[in-house]
C-alpha cells in the first residue's frame, strides 16, 4: 500500500521522531491538523477507471422500473430503458457494469430471455422477494443498456444451476461470428457479435451459488472455465473466478492453489453495516457513535485487501491475476413500507463517506485491484438512483462517484499523511481519508474524506516537486450526518464550492466540513 497513515496522539509523538517511510516526519504537529505530503513526480500506476464500476441485479426495482420501464411506459424512454437514469448516470461515466447478479446469476437460465419478449418464459425470483420474472429484460436489452451507457458488460454466467453447454452457448450466442448461436442471435435482430471482456464463472457459490466447499468449486471451476471461450475479435475476455466474500481466506487459498492458471481475475466482496446480518441498522436514523462504527468497519477494507493479496502473491508472484471487489458497499435494514426481499434503502452523507474511504482504498490498492462495483446501482442497496414511478433522484453516493471521475485511468501519485485518530473510534481509526492522482492533463487531483461527523478539520498539504498555479475544490455535504436525498427534497445533499483553500507557494490549506467529501484540483 503506498498511502502511509499515521496517527498523532500524545504517544506516538515521540515515535514520529523516528524516520518514517525513509524520511523524518518532524515533530511539531499541532492537533487538529492534517499533514498531509504529496510526491507531484511519484508515479504509483495506473487507477483502472473499472474501479468506478457498477453493479445491477434483477432484484426489486434495481433492472425493472430503475432501467426497463418497456417500450410502452409513459415514462420516457429509448427501446423501453428509461432516459432520464442513463442521462443521470452518463454524467458519473459508468466504465463497467456487471449483470444479471448476484445470486441471481446463479438461477438465471439466459435462453429465456431472448426472443420475442411476449413469448418469454417466467420464472420465480426465489431469491428476491419470491416474484414473477418474466425475462423481458434480458441479454439484448442488457447489451443496449451498456451502449447507451457507453459501459463494458461484465456478464456473471450461471454455476450454481446451470449447466456448462448452457454457459458454453452463451458466452457463443454473445461473442461468435458463425455457428448455431451467432445465427439465433442474428435472427434476433443482432448481427455483430458484442465484446464482452469480462465473464464471471459464478457467483458467492460459497453461498446462494451453489453452497459448495472451495475444493468443489474450484473443479466446477476448472471445468466450466474450459467452455468459455474466447472468440475471435473477444480475445481478450477476462475469466473471473469467485473469490470469498469477506476475509474467508480459506476459500481464497484453495481457489487460488487450484485455479489461478485457469483464472484471469478473482473476486472480493465485502459489505459494511453497524449492527450485524440479522439486524444491519438505521440507514437513516443513528448518532455519531454509529456513524464512527461503519467508518470502523469501512476502513478495514485496507487491511483485508493487504491480507488479500498476501496470499494472491503467495500463488501469483507476478501479479497477473487482477483483484475484482464486485460488490461492496453499505447495507441497511430494509426501508419501512418497502417490499420485502427488494433491499431498497435511503442514503445519506454517512453512505457517501464511507464510499469516499472505500474508493481510495481501492486507488491505493490499483496494482492489484482492477475492478470494483458497488452494490447497486438503482434502487437496492448502495444505490445511485432512487427512483419512485416516474420520478428520479440522485444519492449522495452518486454524487462522490460524480467527483471521483478525476480518478478515471489517472496515475495514482505517492502521498504521507499524518493525521489524528477519529474522535470517538476506540479502534483509533484515520480521522481523514485521501487519495491522489495526476491526470493525462497534468491536473493533480486530491478527493479527501474528513470521517468526523461533528467537526471540521484543517489539511496541510506540502506539494513535493509542484508550484501550482491554481486550485480549486468542490465539497459534497448536507446539513446533517444523515442528511439525504428525497423525491420532496431532491437537493438536501449536493456539490458546492469549496471555498476555504488557501494557497502559499508549494503549501495549500484546506479546511473539511465536518461529514464531507471533496475534491481539490491542482494546476
Ligand atoms: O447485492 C445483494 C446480494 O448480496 C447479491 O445478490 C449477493 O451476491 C450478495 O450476497
């Protein structure tokens, strides 16, 4: 990890007298303020826009009505897909976009939805809310929608009830050019065969994917994995093995002995709440002391993605293999009045923040982490868009994604910061979460998270190798911690100005609103 985290207390500060990453970090901190130093001529690689990726399942309102309203809607929209969500979320450059699930994926039987739609078979969601699917949204529709959106498809195939013929002719029917599939496709009205240059072999099939062991899965996966072919003019498809969800290294050490030659990518998936799995708590109702607890369980991500790739290395000492954290994000009790199984849930400043943490975690992890999509992307779980019949709004976890599109395939730079532990946190955690790129304009781009929901922060930062020449910022705040987004008050959390920057030769101060995430721009 490049990004170092110190915490200035009255303990440590006789530790700071001694060099740190090869340099003395000197000893006249004043708390209250963030150190914060940045290498402008580091180069730390390359952030995958893929990083900035998303998530859509067909569960509870996230494909149906959040995408397909049908060509017949009185809601606007272009071959049935609604046109005002893929306006909102063209502005946040979706890069990749997985699908049909989730546990989903591992019941989903792809011929049923191709063909004349009225003539689809139905099927039960028995994972979500035990409703009628009737596969009118399927391969095609999902191909269109990742046009419009200008988004790779990140197909996950069906292990867990499928069969490997079934995934062998999907994986043909999308990406041939000749042979019984390419020409059904044709006769359904397609005749290129799409790219699709990630294809999951499964999903969780520790879990709603099959409830296998990880020596069973790893022979399905090695046998499923041979099927999956790559097609002329689809060389490149990525083959993603299942990985654990959480820090089940077990799993991961089994799948990666058995596999890892058979395997171009493997997966994480990791979600974060206050209470526990039966009881996750309040999306919108909670006190500082459960904000400090998800930002406790947020920045775990770090450690987990080192263990991670502790072992990753261990059997990929060349780091081939790419890490995909393709779902992740908060999870909260289900909203009052919602459906049952449809995972629908508010989203405030708190869920912002801590998406803030995880994506700069990721940045930091970009030699490794490729790929990462958050839980979802309308209307379930962490979602983007919120939408309620014809109407729409966006989320304050919408709004970091619109900011850190600086980070898009931007070259991840080598920062230090020192910075005091976050009031409240008996674990002691970071109290302000960074990351910095440089784009291909020369542009250095610092998003930065203050963690404290009462107190506002000032940030030093020493720019190393840089004299700018103009900054900027913006802030995403509410009121409140819990501020949010509603079809009454669609603008209660928004992006502003941020206008208390200073800038001092090669020294920038910058003050944080207590519960903000920013992004500074450095010329
Ligand atoms: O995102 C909701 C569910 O969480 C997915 O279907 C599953 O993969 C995970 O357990």
């Amino acid at each position: 990890m490049l990004k170092k985290t110190v915490f200035l207390t009255a303990m440590s500060l006789t530790f700071l007298a001694v060099p740190l990453w090869g340099k003395t970090v000197i000893n006249e901190q004043v708390q209250g303020k963030q150190l914060l130093t940045i290498k402008a001529e580091s180069d730390k690689g390359r952030i995958s826009r893929n990083i900035y990726g998303h998530f859509a399942e067909h569960l509870g309102r996230c494909v149906y009505e959040g995408f397909w309203v049908g060509e017949d809607s009185d809601i606007a929209n272009v071959r049935g897909i609604r046109t005002d969500v893929v306006d909102a979320l063209k502005k946040i450059q979706v890069p990749v976009l997985r699908w049909p699930g989730g546990c989903f994926a591992d019941k989903y039987h792809w011929m049923d939805g191709i063909g004349p739609r009225d003539s689809r078979p139905s099927m039960i969601n028995t994972f979500w809310g035990g409703v009628e699917e009737d596969n009118s949204f399927g391969t095609h529709e999902f191909m269109d929608l990742c046009e419009m959106l200008g988004a790779s498809p990140y197909i996950a195939g069906n292990v867990g009830s499928g069969t490997v013929k079934e995934m062998q002719e999907w994986v043909e029917y999308m990406t041939a050019d000749m042979g019984a599939m390419a020409k059904l496709r044709k006769l359904n009205g397609r005749q290129e065969p799409w790219k699709v240059p990630f294809f999951g072999i499964g999903n969780e099939n520790w879990g709603c994917g099959g409830e296998m062991t990880p020596e069973y899965y790893s022979d399905e996966y090695r046998k499923f994995q041979n099927y999956v072919v790559r097609f002329p003019g689809n060389e490149n498809m990525k083959k993603v093995a299942c990985g654990p969800g959480d820090l089940n290294l077990h799993w991961l050490e089994v799948v990666m002995r058995n596999c890892n030659r058979f395997m171009d990518a493997i997966t994480l998936h990791r979600y974060v709440f206050t209470g526990n799995w039966g009881v996750k708590g309040s999306a919108t109702q909670f006190n500082s002391e459960l904000w400090v607890k998800l930002m406790e369980n947020t920045v775990e991500i770090d450690s987990m993605l080192e263990k991670f790739v502790e072992v990753m290395d261990k059997y990929d000492p060349r780091k081939r293999i790419e890490l995909y954290v393709d779902e992740w994000g908060t999870w909260w009790d289900q909203e009052a009045g919602s459906h049952p199984g449809f995972l629908y849930q508010q989203n405030t400043m708190r869920d912002a923040v801590s998406a803030a943490v995880f994506l700069n975690s990721f940045n930091a992890h970009c030699d490794r982490v490729k790929m990462a999509n958050i839980a979802q992307i309308n209307n379930v779980l962490q979602a983007m868009i919120l939408t309620d019949g014809p109407k729409m709004i966006v989320t304050p976890t919408y709004h970091v994604f619109e900011l850190y599109t600086a980070h898009h395939d931007a070259t991840l730079l080598e920062s230090e910061l020192v910075c005091d532990p976050l009031a409240g946190s008996e674990k002691k955690i970071q109290s302000v979460s960074v990351s910095v790129s440089k784009d291909s304009a020369g542009t250095i781009n610092i998003t930065v998270a203050n963690l404290d929901p009462e107190n506002s922060t000032e940030v030093i930062c020493d720019l190393v190798g840089l004299t700018p020449k103009a900054v900027t910022g913006k802030v995403l705040n509410g009121k409140a911690m819990n501020s949010h987004n509603s079809f009454d008050t669609p603008a209660e959390v928004s992006v502003t100005e941020l206008k208390d920057i200073e800038l001092q030769a090669d020294k920038l101060t910058v003050t944080l609103p207590a519960h903000s995430v920013s992004l500074i721009q450095i010329k």
